[in-house]
C-alpha cells in the first residue's frame, strides 16, 4: 500500500510563517542585545549572551516551522535557491519568491518593536550604531557565503535533518570569527536598522550589508558547486529543511525527495 501523498501548504500559510518565523528570529536577536547590555558592561559578554540566544532561538525555529515553509527566514537563501532551481527543475517559483520575500522583510521590521517594548525602549528608534567599513563587509561576505555553503550543501548531501543543529551552530560560531557578528540575512539586516540597542545597525549602513551578503550568497553557491557539483534531480526547496509535500508551481514533490525527510 503506498504512502499517502502529502498535501501541499498553501502558499498564503508558507508566507506567512516565514514572516513570524523572521520576526520571532529578530526579536530573539535584539532581545537578548538588550537583556545582555543591562545585565553586564563587559563587551565580550554581551556578545556571548547575544549569540548563544541566538543559537537556541534559531535551533527552535527552523525545527518548529522547518516543515511548513523550509524555514528560509532570509531571503539570501530564498534568491539562492530560486537561481539554482531554474536549472534544476525545482526549488520555489518566483511567486513563491515574490511572497517570501516581502513577508520576511516585513517580519523582521516587525520582530524589533516587541523586542524594545519588553524593555521600555522606543517602539521604532533607527539605529545610530554605525557599522560602515570594508572590513565589516568583508565579514559580511564570509559570513553569508559560509551559510549558503552550509545550508545548500547539507540539501545535497540529504542531510537536511541536521539543520536545526548545524545552521544554528555556524551561525553562533559565525558571531565571533567573522568582524560584522554574521548577519548574513538582508532581512534581519533592515529589521535591526529599526532599533537604537546593542544588535542595531544605522539605516546609513545598511545597503553595504545587503550588496556584501548577496555577492557572498553567490559565493557560497560557487563553493557548493565545487563541493558536490550539479544536483541530479531538484531539491533545493528543501532548504533550510524539507516541507511537506510541496515542489515547484504548487506540484507534489518528487518521490525521490523523501530520502531527504
């Protein structure tokens, strides 16, 4: 008797995730900025406690939402898979793109007011943090590159069980050998230009960010190509980790994809 075939989610529902899911990420992010420069004055610890929250936060989310939309939450990682499916046959359709996209963005504006009110800072205050130099976009280049290596390869592999874990893990450890602290995420990017705190970015500094970690998603998809060449079949939907039954354009996913759940 074969398996019953999985039935797509809506596309509204995956979006909408990705926006919670983006938001829930941001708030972790400026949230625990906030709760580490009250409790310590000691940089090096700050930057411990913002980490490690985020480690966890993010280990959480990609589990918990993973099977409903991918847990992309970044829409480095959407383009990527995007561009790497037109020639494959799979990954997510430009409308699902198009939906992505927006609703992290908007996700992660979001995540910051929450954030600051649950410590009586102002709900929206820009940045003043400036973090404008070519050192720090270089991290940011590093940083993004090493994700889109970590997030693409572990789809080739299928091993996208372990993303919760793995993504989470480089993304703590990225924290600190990289000199812009990872953010590696255009959307998280915009959405902690929106508060005036530890994790902050001015709004003048933001652009640099965004141009260094798309050219370093280019390179982290070069890096997956020398590692483990072309796909032999489409599964870059499957990142951050697999969704339930949802290919491209709305199809059923292939039946060789559940090897990868």
């Amino acid at each position: 008797m074969s398996a019953p075939v999985p039935v797509p989610v809506p596309l509204l529902r995956r979006a909408a995730v990705e926006a919670l899911g983006t938001a829930a990420l941001v708030a972790v992010v400026v949230g625990s900025g906030i709760q580490a420069t009250e409790l310590t004055r000691d940089v090096g610890t700050q930057l411990l406690a913002n980490s490690l929250a985020t480690v966890f936060g993010l280990g959480v989310l990609i589990a918990l939402l993973g099977p409903v939309s991918g847990a992309h939450f970044n829409p480095a990682v959407t383009l990527a898979a995007w561009f790497t499916g037109r020639r494959t046959g799979g990954g997510p359709a430009l409308r699902d793109v198009a939906a992505y996209v927006p609703a992290q963005v908007a996700g992660a504006i979001a995540g910051a007011v929450p954030a600051d009110a649950m410590f009586g800072k102002p709900l929206v205050h820009f940045s003043t943090h400036d973090r404008w130099a070519g050192h720090l976009w270089l991290g940011e280049v590093v940083a993004t590159a090493g994700l889109v290596w970590l997030v693409f390869g572990l789809a080739r592999a299928g091993r996208t069980h372990l993303a919760p874990l793995l993504v989470a893990s480089y993304v703590g450890s990225a924290y600190w050998f990289t000199s812009s602290t990872s953010f590696a995420n255009p959307a998280v990017t915009v959405g902690r230009a929106f508060t005036d705190t530890f994790a902050g970015i001015a709004p003048t500094s933001v652009l640099p960010f965004l141009a260094a970690q798309l050219i370093g998603a280019a390179g982290g998809l070069g890096l997956v190509a020398v590692c483990f060449g072309r796909p032999d079949h489409a599964n870059e939907d499957d990142v951050v980790v697999p969704h339930d039954g949802q290919g491209p354009a709305g199809t059923p996913r292939p039946s060789e994809e559940s090897a990868l759940t």
